[in-house]
C-alpha cells in the first residue's frame, strides 16, 4: 500500500496526522513538488485530478481525497475508532468534521490560494473574495469555541477525524495570517492538540 | 425522528433523495422560508447554523449536514447501502461522492449565490469568482463522464451517494442556466437518473 503526498499540500498533513494516532505499515511517497510530479502521466494514472493524497492499494484499486483515504485507512487500522462507534457518533463526529472542514478548513486554503502573491502563479486570484473568506474562518471558529465549551473534543468526549480537520485548518489560516479573533475554548484546545503526536507532522 | 427541511434547499433535496431510494418512516418538517423559520430561536437550538437539512433523533440528539445524515439514514434502513458494502467500495464510493461535492454540487450553488441578481439580498456577490465556477464545473463534467466510460454509476457497478451528489449538483447547475457543454457518457447516466424515483424529488 502507498501513500503519495507532497510536503506542503494541507490535504496530505492531514492523512499525515491520522497515520500518527493509528499508525500502519505504509510506504509513503514523498512526490516533487518543483518537478511537478504530481502531474507526471504516471500519477495522474493514479489521480486523473492531479492532487495528494492518493492511495495505491497493493489489489491496484486507487483512492484519492483525503477523507475516503482517512476514513479507508482508520477502518483497517487498531484501537478506536477516529470516525466513531456507534452510527450516531459517527453522525455527530461528522458533522462536525463538516463543519470544520467548510467553514475552516477549505476556507483557509482557498484564502492562501486568492490574496498571496506568491500564489499568483498558481491560481486566477479573486483577491476580495479571498478576503471575505476571514468572516466565514471567524464565524466557524466561534462556532467550535462554543462547541467545546461543552465537549473536549469537536466530535464529543473523544479526539477524531473532527479535531485533526480543524487543527489542520487551524494552522494553515495561522500560516497565511489570517486576521481572526481568538476564542478563549478554542485556545486550550489548541495548546492539548499541540501535545499530541500528530500535530508534530504539520509542517506549516 | 424529525427531518428540517426547506423545499428550495439543494442540501435538504439530496437527503430526501435519499430517502426516495432507501424509504424510512420519518416525520418530514418544511420550514417556511419567508418567514424564515430556518432561524427562530427554536430551529437554532436544533442546528445553530441556521440551515436545513436538520435530523432530530428521538433521543434528542441533533445531526447537520446533509452528508452525515444521509450516511446515518442510510445505515439504519434496509437493504444494500448506498454508502458501499466493504471499507474499498466505501472509499472508492466516497471518493467520487467528494469530487461530485466539490467540483460540481457546491460550485453549482455557489454559482447561483454569487452570480444572480435575485439572490444579492442574500449574499455579498462576488460576481467574477462566481462565474469562474463554470470552469470548474465543467471540469468536472468531464472528470464524471471519463468516469462514466468505464462504470454503469459514479461510484462504480451500483447505484450510490455519488450519483445522488452529482445529479442534485447537475440540477442546480440548470436551474441557474450555467453555460456548460454536454458530455456523452454523461448525458446517457442523466436520462438514467431521470427515471428513477429519486430523480422525482429535485423541484428545480
């Protein structure tokens, strides 16, 4: 089984992360981001989009998209559960790691992407409505704050797939500067996912 | 078991959908949109986000967004899951139900806030990234029907979530008039979801 990742895709740290709290036997392939590597015609016979993370199964099979591939490798790997165990938390877990996933997560790459210039190469930037991307980060960090005002983790009283999505998206809105407020539950969230190992992988 | 729906909401049509092909005895609740029902203190104690789809459960417990609550229906009623039946099929699955969201499903509403003078009440409109998401739609037309040439559905030899995504997304995408080119492969899967009971529901 591979794992193809680049050091810098935001999508890939978060595969990263999981494999950290459930660790498995996986070969990683670290792709070349300056030799554009990830749009070699033999990976994108493996992702026609051209994007990290994909995973080659050893049957030939090939997942791309960072939460099938969490949710696929979670699934074959011991102890509990980051998804849930039950179909309710597995519905409650997700939910939130929607939310932290549209409204902080995708936001705060899409943010990057339409107002840095040293993006401008990449992308067609769309530099106000990248800007108005730090209202819609702000409104979804009140909400987690509120959120774990009453939990200790995003998706209930256990860490999952909710937390490393947010912490995720967390430190890629800390890497682009994005000008937001902090919310006092939130920051001791931060500082006990910061302990944990799998936010040693976040690069950014 | 209650479902919050509102009957313009492309989000609360994928659930209902859903439901067409999976049918389960539950109370549907249409929130009156002009008055605005989706945000009344009593709605926002259900989801504080103001939106619809909503699923209360008969213990109270609240779940959002359309996804976790078609997963959760799904996995409570009968017969061969629209999710897939082995943690490869659920991956592969979820994969194409991802591309479907986010290439296609989200671009398509976004397209409609972002572009069309009856919505500027609403939204802040950012005119020219809305309209840059005919691109990315098309994009993922493309990536769909190349799909198509190979599979009977998206998500491979069986009808699944991914279709469901991808045709509530093909829909909106119409209903807002977005200039795109037809795909063949595509075009003979839509005749096919046409005729199915799902396909009955979408209003737009």
């Amino acid at each position: 089984m591979r794992l193809y990742t680049l050091a810098s895709a935001p999508n890939a740290i978060r595969v990263l992360m999981l494999l950290r709290e459930k660790p498995l036997d996986i070969e990683i392939v670290e792709l070349d981001a300056e030799a554009r590597e990830q749009k070699t015609p033999e990976f994108l016979a493996i992702n026609p989009l051209g994007q990290v993370p994909a995973l080659q199964l050893d049957d030939g099979i090939c997942i791309a998209e960072s939460l099938p591939i969490s949710r696929y490798l979670d699934s074959i790997s011991e102890g509990p559960s980051l998804f849930g165990a039950t179909p309710e938390s597995r519905a409650v877990i997700e939910m939130w790691e929607r939310r932290a996933e549209l409204g902080l997560f995708i936001p705060a790459v899409e943010y990057g992407h339409h107002t840095q210039p040293m993006m401008a190469e990449y992308f067609t930037q769309y530099v106000d409505w990248g800007n108005s991307l730090v209202g819609t980060v702000q409104t979804c960090l009140t909400l987690l704050d509120e959120r774990l005002a009453e939990t200790g983790w995003l998706g209930g009283t256990d860490f999952s797939i909710a937390d490393i999505t947010a912490y995720a998206g967390y430190r890629v809105a800390a890497f682009w500067s994005m000008p937001l407020q902090s919310e006092p539950n939130l920051s001791v969230w931060l500082h006990r996912m910061s302990e944990r190992a799998c936010a040693s992988v976040v690069p950014l």
